[in-house]
C-alpha cells in the first residue's frame, strides 16, 4: 500500500479492510513523513504497532 491510500482509508467512513501480514487490522494514524502507521489487530486493539504502509495490504 501506499501512504496516499493508507490516509484515505484512515479518513473513509466505511470500513476498508485492511491487513497486516494475513491478519485484519485497523489503521489508527498515518506518519506521512516516515512513511508508517500505526495499527492495531481487529480482535485485539491493545495489540498496537507501527509498521511501514507498504506491509500494509487492501483487501477487496
């Protein structure tokens, strides 16, 4: 993914599922100038990181 989609997919209104290495996630911010964003697991919110947007992938 790209930072463009990963901050529009933060700033949709539906959801827009979204996951991390197989695993459903949730974007919670965008660092546009790092190029990450932090994230936590659909099942477990406390299970927060922040990863690169190009581990991040749109799922259709």
């Amino acid at each position: 993914m790209n930072i463009h989609r990963a901050q529009e997919i933060l700033a949709a209104d539906e959801k827009i599922h979204v996951e991390l290495n197989g695993l459903p996630v949730w974007i919670d911010s965008v660092d546009s100038g790092k190029a990450t964003a932090k994230v936590h697991a659909e099942e477990n919110p406390a299970d927060s990181r922040v990863v690169t947007v190009q581990e991040l992938e749109e799922v259709h």
